[in-house]
C-alpha cells in the first residue's frame, strides 16, 4: 500500500475560495454590479439636473422666459430620484439574495469536503470550531463577491464626480485631487490594521466555540465532578482576549472613519472655494457651483468604503479559516474491485502514529478467509487504530493493508464500503427512525432484512416494546448505552460484506446479552471474517485466534486457551 492516500487540494489561500465562489454567484454580481453602476449614473446624473433647473429658474426670472426648460429639469431631477429609490431596492434585494446564495455555496462546499476527508477532519479541528467556521465564517465569507460588486460600482460614484467636476471646470478636479491622496492613505491603513485583528478576532471566536463543544459533550461529567464554575472559566478564558480584538477593530474602523469624514468637509469646502472664485470670473454659472458643491460631496464618499471594505477584509480573513478545512487532503479511493470470493485481510509491516507518537509499529497480521480474529491488550495498546486501518477508516503512515490480495487504498470507495462493515462502541445514531438507523448506508436493506438484524442483535425486544416500535424517532427513543450498542451492532448485522469489524461494539452489553449476540454474530454471518476488539476473556475466547497487542506491537499471535498459560496474558483481563 502507497504511504501516501490522500489528495492534497489547491494551496490555502483565502483568493482561491472567493473567487470560486464569486465566479459561482457571476451572472448575480454583474447584475447587481449594474444596478448599483445604474444607481452611481442616476446619483451622478441628479446635480447636474438640479443646477440646470436653478439655471433655468434663474435664466427664466431674469428673461420673463424658459418655465419650460426649468419644468423639463425638475421632472428629470424627478425621474432621477425615483430611478434611485428603484435602483436601491433592487439592489437590496439581490444583496441579500446573493449573499445567502454563495454563503450557503460555501457552506456545501466544507461540509461536503469535511465528511470526505473522514475522522482526520475531526482530530485537527475541535467540533465547535468546525461549526463555528461553517456557521459564522461562512457567513462573512458569502458577503464577498456582492461586497465586491458593491465595492467597484462604489468607486464609479468618487470617479464620476471628479470627472464631473473636471468637465464643469479643470480647476475643480485638480482642488480636489490635490487633497485626495490623504483619503487614500486613510484608507490602505484601515484596511492593513483590521485585517489582523479581524483574523485574531475569527480565531479566538473559533476556540471558544471548540471548547465550549467539548463542555456540552462533557456536561455529565462537569455536573457530577461540580466543576461548572471551573469549566465555564475555561471555555471563557480567551473572551477578554476577543473582546481586546473586537475593540481594536471597532477602533479601528470609528478613527478611519472619523478621519475621513474631518477630511472630507475640508476638500469639500475647498472645491466650493473654487467654484465661487470661477463663479466670480463668469467661467461657470451658479447652477454649476451647485452642482460642484454635491460632487464634491459624492466624490468624498470615503465613509460608504470604509465601510464595504470592513466587510471585505472580514471576508477574506474568514475564507482563509475555511480555506484551512478544505485544505486538508481528501482521502483518495482506488476504482479496483475484489475478487468474487474470500474475506482474508493482511496488514504487514504497518506503522502508524497518532499526535505525533508512533502508536502501532512493524504490525504484521492475517485474517483467514471465514475466521474471527480477536484483538486483545492493554487500554492505550492501539487496537482501535488497528480497528480503523483495518477497514480504511485511516491510513498507516508506512506497511500495507489489503483484502483478499487488493490494497485498500486501490479499492473503489463502493466496494471498500459495501464488502467491509462496521459496529463502534458508541455508535452515532444517523437514522431519522430506529429503522433508519438499523438501515444507515447505502445501499439500504430491505425492511425483513432489518428486522432479522435486529433480532439477531437483539435490539428487537425493546424497540418492539416503544409505542411507535421501528418508526420511532432517533431523538425521542430513550436509549441506554447498551440499547445504542445492540442498534450499531443491528446495522452491521444488517449489511453484506465479506468483512466485519466490530470496535469494542459490546462493552456495554451485559454478559449474557453479549453471549447470545457472540453466538448471532456467528451464525448470523458466518460467511464473513470478523476482526474483533475484546476486552473480556469470554469473547476473546471465542475467536478462532487471538492476537495479543502490547505498546503497539504484535506480542503475540494464538488460541486463548494457548495465551492463557502466560500470566502476562492473563493481566491483560486482570486475572
Ligand atoms: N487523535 C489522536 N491524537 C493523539 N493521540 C491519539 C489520537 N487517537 C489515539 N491516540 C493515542 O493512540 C493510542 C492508541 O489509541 P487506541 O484508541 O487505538 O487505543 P486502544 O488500545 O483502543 O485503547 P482502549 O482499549 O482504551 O480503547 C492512545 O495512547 C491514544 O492516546
């Protein structure tokens, strides 16, 4: 087998994600681009239309004439401002729309790549911070193609206003360019300071998340060790560091803001300036200095950046946190079949090591075709990872793993799922109903099939005693640990397969409830071979063989009643 089974994706980089996802949202964000360039035109439009109709209102008093010319202007300026009102409503509504659409794109996208990858997602990123980066990250993500679309028509309403001002007079464009490099330089610093605190600000929201997962999942254990007060201090222990980075930034964001708008009036105040002085040369009329006056006004519009580049930069800052989930390489599957018959498993030479410690080392094992095999040793030894290489539920980091003669890892992922099932210690109930859940995977059984299963797992007798017996719901089914270990156990029984792992799949069974499964497991699939990981003498007692782990290395490979005669052996069982 290949060391190396997973497929790395495109390098991490928060420009990759965003633009997938606005070349997703493309035909959305031209038209909201066009709306929004279509309101800059009208806005751009409307003081040229009301310093024509002072013009005209003024032409007409002097003259006794041009009421015509002064009514044609005011119902342009008219038409402009209900063109506007229309523009902006059209453009709230495809902002939301393209917002919701690309964060839910997004959305799709991680989840779909976070259950491809499998458990290594969840052994890099903590629960709560994975759904803190799916939830909210996500969400800040989608904003940035409209917030781009937004952004560049933004700028037409600055650029066409100094444009203006240079056709009414040359003299105006250049008072106001002369002082616009200082809005400029504002503006690169708000974006170069949020950028960091907003990335800081993401992450410590992410462990808090993390941890506070780990307490929901831990609140048993938190109430009867009375450790509330203590684990709420730990989950909070990075607010004030979140609270020193969201007032940064909200620092940030108010001094940016508040310096553009000082320094807006005074650009504003020195294009009027100019305007009277050219008014008093006769150059340009008083319905031009009007219309000077609200360019400049539009042309300092620094404010409304601001703030769309604040949502920007969150944005980017937020693509990067899921550019790092997606990032992690998906696990790659080959396209070979098995052959018709067999069920013989080889592991040779496997090393595996799990946070940076080699947990199983130079593994050699063989499971005969029809045979069960049970995995003894101490807790810790590194059965479950034996379990999960097993079955390619993870790969080793040098060896090969391989059934009836084919890798693993050149199997198809149908096939590998189909020929190979599984029954955990604490199975997650997937299913809508009990039968559902019997029934999880693909292909799903048949209803008879179902019930076989469970009675063989005997989960039969209490899902028959509930009011709506198979059809009850997952979540309102009142299970104990071993009720949920018989239903794990159903939905291996339930499924083909040549191979069957059971993972520590009966720890909370009573003995004899475990004795008759053991013996169902038998006679239910005795087609199949079985890797099973025991911790009790009577159910490796049963196993054809037993291969006794100990700190990551096969000790041992025998019957129990051979093992047995070790007194070492009989520690494992605490005899
Ligand atoms: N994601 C992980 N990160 C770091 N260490 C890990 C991880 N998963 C497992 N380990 C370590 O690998 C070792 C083997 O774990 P494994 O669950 O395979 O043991 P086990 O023999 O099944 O134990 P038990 O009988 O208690 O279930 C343990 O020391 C465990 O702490």
């Amino acid at each position: 087998m290949a060391t190396t089974t997973t497929r790395p994706e495109q390098p991490a980089t928060s420009a990759h994600l965003l633009g997938a996802a606005t070349r997703y949202s493309a035909a959305r964000c031209t038209v909201l681009a066009l709306c929004a360039v279509a309101g800059s035109g009208a806005a751009l439009l409307l003081p040229l239309a009301i310093g024509r109709a002072l013009d005209a209102v003024l032409t007409g008093h002097l003259t006794g004439r041009g009421d015509t010319d002064a009514t044609r202007w005011i119902l342009a300026c008219a038409a402009l401002i209900a063109a506007s009102a229309l523009l902006d409503a059209l453009d709230g509504v495809l902002t939301g729309t393209t917002n919701a659409r690309t964060t839910a794109w997004l959305r799709g996208r991680v989840v779909r790549h976070v259950l491809a990858v499998g458990p290594r997602t969840t052994a890099r990123f903590a629960p709560g911070d994975l759904v803190a980066r799916l939830i909210d990250n996500a969400a800040h993500a989608g904003i940035a193609p409209a917030t781009a679309a937004a952004l560049l028509a933004a700028l037409v309403t600055p650029v066409g206003a100094v444009v203006a001002l240079a056709l009414i007079d040359g003299w105006l464009a250049v008072a106001f360019v002369a002082g616009a490099p200082v809005l400029f330089f504002l503006l690169r610093a708000f974006v170069r300071v949020s950028s960091d605190c907003v990335a800081r600000y993401q992450q410590v929201q992410g462990d808090i998340a993390g941890r506070l997962s780990e307490a929901i999942g831990g609140a048993r254990t938190i109430a009867a060790a009375h450790t509330e007060d203590k684990e709420a201090a730990r989950v909070l222990r990075t607010l004030p560091e979140l609270s020193r980075q969201g007032h940064r930034m909200w620092r940030v964001q108010g001094r940016s803001q508040a310096q553009a708008v000082a320094v807006a009036p005074l650009l504003q105040i020195a294009v009027a300036a100019v305007a009277g002085h050219l008014v008093l040369q006769e150059r340009i009329s008083v319905g031009d200095l009007l219309a000077a006056s609200r360019y400049a006004v539009l042309a300092t519009g620094v404010g409304m950046l601001v703030g769309q580049l604040g949502g920007l930069v969150r944005a980017r800052a937020a693509a990067r946190r899921l550019e790092e989930v997606l990032a992690e390489p998906e696990t790659v599957h080959g396209t070979r079949g098995l052959p018709p018959a067999g069920g013989r498993l080889e592991l040779r030479g496997v090393r595996a090591s799990r946070g940076g410690r080699t947990v199983l080392d130079g593994v050699d094992l063989t499971v005969p075709a029809g045979s069960t095999v049970a995995v003894v040793g101490r807790s810790g030894a590194g059965k479950s990872l034996l379990a999960a290489l097993a079955g390619r539920l993870a790969d080793p980091d040098e060896g090969d793993v391989a059934l009836d003669g084919v890798p693993l890892d050149s199997l198809s992922r149908e096939e590998l799922r189909r020929e190979v099932g599984y029954a955990f210690e604490r199975p997650a109930l997937l299913g809508a109903t009990l039968e559902g859940t019997i029934g999880f995977g693909a292909p799903r059984p048949a209803p008879e099939r179902v019930r076989e299963a469970a009675r063989a797992a005997r989960a039969d007798p209490f899902i028959t005693r509930l009011p709506d017996g198979y059809a009850t719901p997952c979540a309102e089914a009142p299970l104990s640990g071993g009720e949920a270990q018989r239903l794990g156990l159903a939905r291996a029984f339930a499924r083909g397969g040549r191979f069957l792992i059971l993972d520590d799949a009966m720890s909370s069974l009573d003995t004899v409830t475990e004795h008759h499964i053991a013996e169902a497991l038998l006679r239910h699939t005795p087609h199949r071979s079985r890797l099973i990981i025991a911790h009790r003498a009577a159910t490796a007692a049963r196993a054809d063989t037993v291969a006794w782990l100990h700190e990551g290395r096969i000790r041992a490979v025998g019957t129990h009643a051979e093992l047995w005669q070790r007194a070492e052996y009989r520690q494992v069982f605490g005899s």
